[in-house]
C-alpha cells in the first residue's frame, strides 16, 4: 500500500512555484495580503508604544506571538479572510490596552500577570532559594553579571531579576567592595573540597564566606555544598 496518496515528482517547478489550486496571478493577492497586514502590524506596535520593541515580559510575548500567528497566515493563505485578520488584531489590541489599565490600578494583578522583581543577590551573596525557584542557573546568572563587568559577587549590595528577564544591579562604592565568590568561568573550574591553607573563602554554590583553616570537606552552613573557592576583592571597572 502506497504511503502517499499521489506520487510526486522531485524538483517539479510547477509544483515549486506554483500551486494547483491557485494561478499565478494570486501573487499579486499575496502581495497587497502583506502590505496589508504590515500596516496593521505597525498599527499594532504604535498603540503598544515603545515598550513593545525593547525587552519583553511574558505578557506583551504572548501579544507578539498572538499577532505572528494571525499575520503569518494572512499573508499568503488564500483561505484566510483579511476581515478574519482585522477582527484578531483589534481583540488582541483591545486585551492589550485592557490588560495594561488593570495593570496600572492594580499592583496584585500586574505581579500575576507579568511577574515582579526578584532579588537574587544580597549584601555580595547569592539569595540561594530565589535562584532555585527562578529555575535559573548560575551560568546564566553570572553571564548577565558578567555583562555589567562584575568580577566576583563582592562588586555587588544587590541585583534583581526583573519582570522582563532582565538582570539589573546594584554596586558598592569601591572602598566598601568586599571579598567575594569569583564568577569568571576560569576561576570557577576548580572547586576546593579541602582547604589546605588557611584564608578567605567563598562557597561554590552560594557565595557565603567564610575564614577557613585547613579542613577537609567543610559544609556550608547556608547550602550545604562543600565546594570552595578563594575569594576576590578586586574593584569593579566599569
């Protein structure tokens, strides 16, 4: 029993370049399809202003993603009334504006929505059980650190996870910098699990310090982790 209903040819221009149910002339169609619901799309980002170009919250994603959906099809399916479009992309809009009105009057529901900022460094140290519930890794974390050119977490009194996904953080003056965990990828490699001599250390996994004397495998009272690395204390340069 065959597996396709019609054989088909490879590399068939017709095919490729035309289909059957429509003539060449429904290119034409498609074009003014696109002009179409471009307007529409930059009548879209008008009323969302310029929050809707920058970093996006999950909300204003769910817009963007919405509005794809139902202009990709319009552009080139035949079958797909440009009314049925216009119709999708006013409710969207009209959700968007509501949405943003409740958001304004009501504190509780934007932090339902759209989430709210979540500190996840303090007083140089990370805020372990944040960073868990945010299902964020250390990598990511310390790569958006990174860009902000911070050396180790020692740079830093505190940083947030914003409602968009963004990082943003706050520095210590350069006489109040203190020792820190390191979160250059090279000077994370290495772990200690036993402290051969005595200094300041930092906790692998959360960044508390402490002053170690030589020990095997000591626990962090925070964490639990026994993983350790020297501290940094160097300033930041923006």
């Amino acid at each position: 029993m065959p597996l396709l209903a019609e054989t088909i040819t490879p590399f068939d221009w017709q095919r490729l370049l035309w289909t059957a149910d429509a003539p060449p002339t429904f290119l034409f169609e498609v074009a003014f399809r696109c002009v179409a619901v471009y307007l529409l799309t930059l009548a879209a980002l008008r009323i969302t202003g310029r929050r809707g170009v920058r970093q996006l919250s999950l909300f204003e994603l769910s817009i963007i993603l919405s509005l794809g959906s139902a202009a990709g099809d319009a552009m080139f399916y035949q079958d797909t009334a440009l009314t049925h479009i216009v119709v999708v992309f006013a409710v969207v809009m009209l959700l968007y504006i509501v949405f943003n009105r409740l958001t304004e009057r009501a504190p509780g529901f934007s932090d339902w929505l759209e989430g709210k900022p979540v500190k996840l460094v303090a007083d140089g140290a990370l805020v372990h059980e944040a960073l868990r519930a945010q299902n964020l890794t250390h990598k990511e974390l310390f790569g958006e650190l990174r860009q902000l050119q911070v050396e180790h977490l020692g740079q830093v009194r505190m940083a947030y996870i914003e409602a968009t996904g963004q990082v943003s953080a706050f520095f210590y003056e350069d006489e109040d910098v203190r020792p820190g965990l390191p979160i250059l990828p090279e000077l994370r490699e290495n772990p200690l699990s036993i402290i051969e001599k005595s200094g300041t250390y930092a906790c692998s996994e959360c960044g508390h310090v402490e002053e170690l004397a030589p020990t095997p495998a000591r626990a962090c009272p925070v964490c639990r982790c026994d993983k350790w690395l020297p501290t940094h204390t160097g300033r930041r340069v923006a």
